[in-house]
C-alpha cells in the first residue's frame, strides 16, 4: 500500500499529472493552502483536478484557504483537518490545518495556543493505532524544514513540542514553500515537499507493519 502527499497547491494544478503512481495510490493526502484565498468554486477546482487522477483524496485546509474552502472539503468527507482517519489497518492518519499568524493577515490563522490544543484533542482519537502520520500545516519550529530564505525560523513551537512528545511514525507539513526537505524530531522523520508546482510530493509506503517515507520530486 501506499499514499501519495503533497500541499501547498495554490491552485496550480498543472502538474498533477506528472506525480508519479498517483493514479494507482490507496490515497492522495492534500496538507493544506489547495487555494489563493479562495472560495467554494476554487477549492473545489482544485479537488476536481485531483479527483480526475485519483478520487481517494483526504485534505485539509492551509493558512491561505477561507472557511468556504473547509466547507467544501468537508462536503466531500474528504476532511482530515482536527479528525482521525484509518489508512489502513493498524495505521491511522490525524490532521491539523491553518496556521499560526503570518504578516499577511490570511484567512486561516489561529493563536498558537489554538493550534497547540488541537494537537492534543486530535492526538486523543488517535490512540488505537499502532502507526500514526501527522499531517501538520504548520512545521514545527528550529528546523530545517521552518527556515525562510534568511535563515530565520518561522515554525510552531507547539508542533515541535507536540512531535517531541508524541513521536509519530511521520510528519508531513507544508507551508513554509523555500524550506522543501526532511528533518527529524527525535525518531520522528518530518517531511515538507514544497509548493506542489515546485514538484515536490511525499511517497508513504506500508506493508501492513513497516511503515517508510520519502521526499519525491517530479
């Protein structure tokens, strides 16, 4: 078995159809910001555009994406954000989308209080899975994969100390387009692909015990 992730669409879908197996994966996972402050109409281009390659899609919403957005995934029961869903038996998936406040006022931001305590109130549906990923919008602070083009680190530190804590067997986030790559939090790998229009998608394979992960690029 295996999935296919990626986020930070921004409504350029144009190369979706280069990701390589993603017809024949057992799911698409969509990290968040599928729009540019969009509505219904444009979210829902976005999941079309991915519907036509493979219907199996769970997404969030990003930072970028407005409450119309969120309603629309929902609609679908495609949603992940603040849920617990079985990828397969004995590996669950749990989602938190938005982000913490940016300097550009978008439509998806929380205190980093909020986003801290739905960490914890998702992670406690969770707990009947021997394996859990973590699809996670915000990356977590002082790593490589938070670090603007500056150098400076933009992440959450209530991600990091949630993944310090809880060690998942994956962390896939987004949102941070320029610090694409892997990092770890202990045993925890923590993978940001990029922009989708940069190529960058997240392979996750499971053979019903082991569970891998990797940064692709088209």
């Amino acid at each position: 078995m295996y999935w296919i992730a990626f986020g930070d669409i921004h409504e350029s879908t144009g190369l979706l159809e280069s990701v390589p197996g993603l017809a024949k994966a057992d799911g698409v996972i969509v990290s968040g910001d599928l729009t540019n402050r969009g509505g219904r109409a444009a979210g829902g281009r976005v999941l079309d555009a991915v519907a036509r390659i493979n219907p199996r899609i769970l997404a969030q919403p990003g930072n970028m994406d407005t409450d119309e957005v969120t309603a629309c995934i929902r609609e679908r029961d495609m949603d992940i954000h603040l849920r617990v869903r079985e990828l397969a038996p004995g590996l669950g998936l749990m989602g938190v989308g938005l982000s913490t406040p940016t300097p550009f006022g978008t439509p998806g931001e929380v205190p980093e209080a909020t986003l801290s305590g739905w960490l914890d109130e998702t992670y406690a549906e969770a707990a009947g899975f021997d394996r859990l990923v973590c699809v996670i919008h915000e990356p977590p602070q002082d790593t490589t994969v938070d670090r603007l083009s500056n150098g400076l680190h933009v992440g959450s530190p209530g991600v990091r100390a949630f993944l310090e804590r809880v060690q998942p067997d994956l962390a896939v986030t987004g949102h941070i387009h320029e610090a694409s790559g892997t990092d770890f939090i202990g045993d925890t790998p923590v993978i940001n692909p990029g922009m989708l229009a940069d190529g960058g998608f997240v392979r996750i394979d499971f053979d019903g015990e082991k569970l891998t992960a990797r940064l692709e690029r088209i």
